[in-house]
C-alpha cells in the first residue's frame, strides 16, 4: 500500500482482524526502499483498529512510501484514507 504524509496530508490506517491473530506487523518504506521503521499493531481475535501511519510509525510524517501489513497465518483487510491536501486531490 503506498501512503503520502507531506504537506497537509495525513494518512489514517484501519486493520481488521478477520480470525485469531494477535498482532499484524507493519513495516513502511521511503520512494527509494529504505526501511523507515516497523511496528507490531496489537489486534484482539475479530477485532478492528484504526488509527495515523505516523503515529504507528512515527518515521512516516513527512515521507511519501510504502507500507507493507503482515501476519503469520489468518486473513487481514486493510483501508487507508488520506486527510488534507490540495483540493481536488
């Protein structure tokens, strides 16, 4: 999933826990693949949370990238939405 927190923009990302996981791991990269951190978001059997990239991964304010969800067995459904920003955008 690519994500842009420059400028006015704030990107908000909520994760679903479809079955009995207890955390889904996310890891966000610059434009150019440099890791800019990870984080272990904690996630209760059929549980949701939603919440800022930057404050899951303070090292993404600022940056365009990407960022990258995984769990070690279940299914997982993410949504991401952007806040601010030129109009029109």
């Amino acid at each position: 999933m690519l994500f842009d927190d420059t400028g006015n923009i704030v990107t908000g990302v909520a994760v679903v826990n479809l079955g009995s996981v207890t955390a889904v791991n996310a890891t966000a990269y610059d434009m150019n693949g440099n890791m800019l951190g990870t984080a272990a978001i904690p996630l209760a059997p059929n549980g949701k949370t939603a919440a800022t990239l930057s404050a899951i991964i303070p090292a993404t304010a600022g940056v365009m990238g990407s960022l990258v969800f995984t769990v070690a067995t279940e299914y997982l459904k993410e949504k991401r939405a952007q806040i601010g920003g030129a109009q029109g955008r």
